[in-house]
C-alpha cells in the first residue's frame, strides 16, 4: 500500500503519528540504556573472571592446575558464541549482540507500553517524508582501475 503523490494525510493522523515516534523514541531510549547497562555488566564479569583466575593462577595454585580450566572455560564462551549465531542468525561479535538485545528489550517495552508496531508502521508509510528526514543522496561513480591508477 503505497501512497500516490497529491494524497493528503489528516492532520489527526500526522498528529498521531508524531505521538506514536515520541513514545518509540523513549522507548528505544531506554532499550539503549538497559543494553548498554548488560554491555557493562558483562564487562564487569569478564574483568572480575580475569583477576579471579590471576589470583589463582599465580598465588593459590599454579598454571598446571588452571591451564585446563582456562582452556574449559574458553571452549565454553566459544559454544555460547556458536549457539549465539544458531539461534539468531548475526555474527557473534559486540555489534551482533547489542543489535539482538536492543531488539529484544525493544520488543519487550514495547508490548509493556503496549505500542501498536503495526499501526505505526502503517501511518508511517501513509505520510510522506519529511524535508528534514530526507537525505540527499550522491550516486557513487566507480571508475576502472586503469583510468583511478592514471590520475596519481
């Protein structure tokens, strides 16, 4: 459903939609800070992880002794990785983690504030861009090696 050039949108439904992207930016807001509080949280751990094995590797015990538990440890967080990519399909690295938790406490907000994702989406293809949405886009000009090698 596409809308045809010259069509008007009602101003309750622009008034609407301006209300439904304030409450999706909150919303995606705090989804931010709750993921980047997790990002934290697990950097927090892996630093207590690494000093707790220190401590034991070089005062309480020696590296015999944690060279197969750093080793079982490792092998872990590798099958935690590859279950990661299995059940979302993203590359287990930062960026695929935060996209996949942002996403899920995005969903999770936003049936807690019961936003219409449907109905936002509907309205958003209904209006036309704004003039400060739109960017201008420059088509990218690829030239053949030969003609880029000459100019240097």
């Amino acid at each position: 459903m596409l809308p045809l050039t010259g069509t008007k949108v009602s101003e309750s439904a622009r008034k609407e939609l301006e209300e439904m992207e304030k409450a999706k930016a909150a919303i995606d807001e705090r989804a931010d800070t709750l993921v980047r509080r997790e990002l934290w949280a697990g950097l927090g751990f892996l630093m207590a992880q690494t000093v707790g094995f220190m401590r034991l590797t070089f005062w309480e015990l020696s590296w015999d002794v944690m060279e197969p538990i750093c080793f079982y440890v490792t092998s872990m967080y590798f099958m935690a990785g590859y279950t990661f990519f299995i059940r979302t399909n993203k590359e287990p690295c930062f960026e695929g983690f935060y996209q996949s938790r942002f996403s899920s406490q995005q969903k999770r907000l936003m049936k807690l504030h019961n936003f219409d994702m449907g109905r936002y989406n509907e309205l958003k293809a209904a209006a036309p861009p704004s003039p400060s949405s739109s960017e201008i886009v420059t088509p990218l000009v690829i030239q053949p090696f030969e003609q880029s090698h000459k100019k240097l």
